[in-house]
C-alpha cells in the first residue's frame, strides 16, 4: 500500500494510516490546499472544536455551524475552504467546485442573509503546513495514504465517519484499513 510514487497536488486528500498515534493527525483526513516551494498547507476535515463558528465570531450569530480544528499552525486564526468561488472574490482554487479563502466581508455578509448554508462552506482554527520536503519524507514513512479529494467528502458533514468513508472509496485493500480498531491493544 505503499504511496511513495503519488505526486501531491492541490485537492490531494492525505489519509492518517490507521496505526498513527499524533494527537493531532490521528484518524485524519487532510484536504492540501496549496503546493509552493515554501511546502504544502492543508485543513484537516473531520476534527470539530468545542465551539461553534457564531461563538467565535460575533456577527456569525445565526451561523450555527461546526468550527473544525484545521491544523497545529496559527491557531488563533479562523480558515475557511467554501464551493462559491464565484461569488466569494479572491477565493483560491483547489479544484472545480472548491475554493479556499478570499473576501471575508462577502463571506460576513453572506452569512448574515442566509445565503451560506453548512455545505457551502467549513471554518478552521489553525491550519496544517509541512515544510519542503517534510510531507515527502511522511509519506516515504508510510505515515500517510494519498486519496483524490471530491467535493462531496471535503464539505460532508459526517466528519465522525469520514476517515472510514474515504478509505472505503478506494478499493478493497483499503476498505480493509477502515475496520482495523483505534485501540488494538484493547481487542
């Protein structure tokens, strides 16, 4: 299951392999959403935080949507990825139908009119970000498996089941992977 010859790209899905231990990437699932020379960022997609976005934000008060822990890197700083590129202007391309970023003030008043609903649009505290060539050196380790991200999975709300749900879309011999225990210590 080795994914040492995958090239990494915007719209990559970086998988946690089931045995990983980190407090922050254990049963994750990462969306990259940029590839520079200075390395790669990303959003983790299926860990909530304690807090809705409308208490994190004031005038976020009928956006009472999940806020998700994105990453170790500047968390104390609110991220969003969104499928109204269109709308939203400079918003940055991850792939067709999905967007990370751009006007906050369009995003603000979007939310006050109702014109955003949950599957529109994710909030992150933080982000993930590895420097060059330290994702490269993770995957060579086999500490990650590389899946296609869509839109659907990125934006689900089944954040609890998606860690599973994308392993089971990529064939049999990972479908195996998604039934292996969190503790197999305790089996």
């Amino acid at each position: 299951m080795s994914t040492q010859n995958v090239k990494l790209h915007k719209g990559s899905l970086l998988v946690s392999e089931p045995m990983m231990v980190d407090n922050y990437f254990k049963r994750s699932v990462v969306i990259i959403t940029e590839k520079s020379e200075t390395g790669f960022v990303g959003f983790i997609l299926n860990k909530v935080v304690d807090m809705k976005i409308n208490e994190a934000l004031n005038h976020f008060e009928n956006f009472n949507h999940h806020l998700y822990f994105g990453g170790p890197v500047q968390r104390d700083n609110i991220f969003y990825i969104h499928t109204k590129g269109e709308v939203i202007s400079g918003s940055t391309k991850i792939q067709n139908g999905l967007y990370w970023g751009g006007d906050f003030e369009k995003v603000a008043e979007m939310v006050k009119n109702n014109l955003l609903q949950e599957s529109d649009i994710k909030f992150f505290i933080g982000y993930s970000g590895w420097e060059p060539g330290q994702l490269e050196g993770e995957l060579e380790s086999e500490s990650w498996i590389v899946s296609e991200a869509n839109v659907d999975n990125v934006m689900s709300d089944n954040y609890k089941n998606l860690w599973g749900n994308v392993l089971k879309t990529m064939g049999n011999e990972f479908a195996l992977l998604s039934n292996f225990p969190e503790h197999p210590q305790l089996n």
